[in-house]
C-alpha cells in the first residue's frame, strides 16, 4: 500500500519574524519538516508531498530532492490563487491563499491513495506516524477518515494562550472538533478564557494531522465552487480541513476515528519556542532517535 505525508508550508509566519518552514533547527541545520519526512518514510511512507509558496517551490526542490532516499517520490506544488475549478473564474484581489482544504486540493493530481496531512513547521513525534501508517493498514477503505490527537494539556505554551481544537469523542469515534481560542493552563485545569469553558486537560486536542483519502478531493472542490459564488466569503474567508472533515462525517460520507498520537508535539509560533525546539530535536538526535546527519 503506498501512503504519502502532505505537508502544508504556504504559510507567512507572522509571529515568528522569518519564514520558519526554512529554519535550520535541527543540530546539522535540517529544517522541522524533514524531521516529520524523517519519521514517515521511516514508517512505510514513500512518497512526499509540500504545498508551498510558488517562490519556494525551486528553493525547496533543491534543498530536499538530494536529501530524501532515492525511492522516494517527491512533489513540491505551489498553491496558488489561480488554481481554481474547471469553469470558474475569480477576478477580484485576494492577498491571502484559498485555506487548508484548498492547500491539500493543490495536490489532487499527484495523490491517489491514503495520505497524511500535517503542519510543516510542526513535530509529531515518531509514534504518532507509526499509528497513523498502522490505522492506515487496518481500514483500507476510502471513507475511513481520521485525526491522530494529542494530549490536550501537552499542547499548551508556557508563552501565552493557545488556540486548539479539542475533540469530543464517542470511543475512539469523532463527534467534532471545538476550536476554543484561548486555552491557558489554571491549577490543575484548562480554561478556554474566551468562552469559560474548562477542561481537565486530559481530552484530545487536534494539531492537524490528519489521515485523509482521495475521496476528500472532489467534496473539496464541490465546497470550493459554492464558497467562490459568496461575494462575502471571498474576500478574506479560507477553505479549513477540519471543516471539510466535520461536512463528511455530518452526511455520512465519511466515517472519523482518533487515533491518540501517543507522542509529544512542538510548535514553533513565536520565537521564544525556537530555543526549546532546538534542545529538543538535538536531545532527540542523542538519544538515537535520528541520524546525525539526519540524511546520510
């Protein structure tokens, strides 16, 4: 069975003062991403995918192409604005990209089995892709959807609030996923300062990974063509993952499990995680857990 890691790297980076997808973190300068390409291919993963920005699109294919093994098929693709639905057109000035979902449409050409989407400039942790390649294997067919979910309280900054969503679960069966907006550890307690809500911090959070199948491509797309008639929507609003998701598991088009990642995670939002994610990928590399370099 072939499987492939998406990794979505259009983003700007705002708080973090440089684009952080290129950040030489690891202890040889390898950047987050190939750590999470790293754990995948470790894991059975052969083919990887980047959805960037068309000026990284060179950069990245250079940097990466020499570095992965050769059995590995590699597609850097550029989201762009352009890249819409046959027959419909989009004239108006939009400085910001189409969303998640578009960024993983970006990708309906190269992709036609079981695939991962994550965050690039985001550690899962070397477990949470053996559980994703394994649920994989268990559930061949093309509606089993799932998010590979993380520890709430092991997901929260020591730098300020968060925003995540928290899962509500039936079992290992998803019911939804709550975005709460800021999430602050209080005692022994998550409050969610924006809303009241508390949590014991021991529900499953959603970082965005996510194991998707090809199936999800034309719901996207359908969503994509009736968001572009809204003059409203198209202005500033985005296209989410979790949203497409939430749409197939209310019409029944999809069935979603999670799957607890069993690992940490590490984030790099403001500058001040880039120090704890450096001591962490380099303690890591000690300890055996990677290569050193990570690319032989």
């Amino acid at each position: 069975i072939s499987m492939t890691l998406l990794l979505m790297a259009a983003g700007s980076g705002s708080r973090y003062g440089k684009l952080k997808q290129f950040d030489d973190l690891g202890p040889n300068g390898e950047f987050l991403m190939e750590f999470a390409m790293y754990d995948a291919i470790k894991n059975g993963f052969d083919q990887i995918v980047v959805i960037t920005k068309k000026e990284n699109v060179s950069f990245l294919q250079e940097h990466l192409e020499p570095r992965l093994p050769e059995n590995i098929k590699l597609n850097i693709l550029a989201q762009e604005i352009t890249d819409l639905p046959d027959g419909v057109s989009f004239s108006g000035d939009r400085p910001k990209p189409w969303g998640t979902a578009h960024a993983v449409w970006t990708a309906r050409k190269v992709i036609d089995g079981p695939f991962c989407v994550i965050n690039a400039d985001d550690f899962y942790g070397q477990s949470a892709y053996a559980n994703a390649a394994k649920f994989i294997k268990d559930h061949p067919s093309d509606n089993h959807y799932a998010l590979v979910g993380y520890t709430l309280k092991d997901t929260l900054s020591e730098h300020g609030s968060v925003s995540r969503g928290v899962c509500m679960t039936q079992g290992d069966d998803l019911i939804s996923v709550d975005e709460r907006l800021k999430l602050e550890r209080q005692g022994n307690a998550v409050i969610d300062l924006d809303s009241g809500m508390e949590y014991t911090g021991n529900e499953l959070a959603s970082m965005n990974f996510w194991i998707c199948r090809p199936s999800i491509f034309e719901v996207i797309e359908t969503e994509f063509r009736e968001f572009l008639e809204d003059e409203n929507l198209i202005r500033t609003s985005e296209l989410y993952i979790p949203k497409t998701i939430q749409k197939m598991l209310q019409d029944g088009a999809a069935k979603v499990k999670v799957v607890p990642a069993n690992d940490e995670w590490f984030g790099v939002t403001y500058a001040s995680d880039r120090e704890t994610a450096v001591e962490s990928l380099e303690q890591k590399t000690n300890e055996g857990q990677y290569s050193a370099p990570l690319w032989p």
